[in-house]
C-alpha cells in the first residue's frame, strides 16, 4: 500500500493512534539515517519528535565512555517527554 504522508500511515499502521497522527501531521516531517545522532543531551530540543516509522535510542556515556540505554522509543511515541507536558 503507498501512503501519500506520515499521518496515513500512522492511521493504518496503529489507527488507535489516529488523533496524535493527526495532531502531528500538521508540522514538517523529517529523516533520519540510522545511528545518526538527532539529539544531544546537552542540546536544548526545539519541540517534541513523534516517532513514525523505525526505533529511537536514548542512551547515556558512564565514566568510563561505556554506552548506557536508557529507553528504547519505537514507532507512534513521543520525545523528550519532559518537553511533551
């Protein structure tokens, strides 16, 4: 099936999600390649990613530089949610 935006997709691929596709369909859709780093923790985000299609890791360094998964985000979610309320 081809969708013709993010919003329909959204809509046939979790359609109880219907009301935060739409929501979020009124701003500008972006891509991302995978690893790419799309937030830094010490960036200040301009708004709140919804997540469409793929999985977000958030992670932290330790001390000793090993890498720390704090929360894995997958498709119709939302962050940082700390933005979000």
């Amino acid at each position: 099936m081809l969708f013709t935006n993010h919003v329909e997709w959204c809509v046939a691929n979790a359609p109880q999600s219907r009301r935060l596709a739409e929501f979020f369909g009124r701003y500008k859709f972006f891509r991302y390649k995978r690893k790419e780093c799309i937030l830094r923790g010490d960036d200040e985000p301009s708004g709140i990613f919804y997540l469409v299609n793929g999985y977000v890791k958030a992670y932290i360094l330790s001390g000793n530089g090993r890498e720390l998964t704090v929360n894995i985000h997958k498709p119709v979610s939302y962050f940082p949610v700390i933005w979000a309320i």
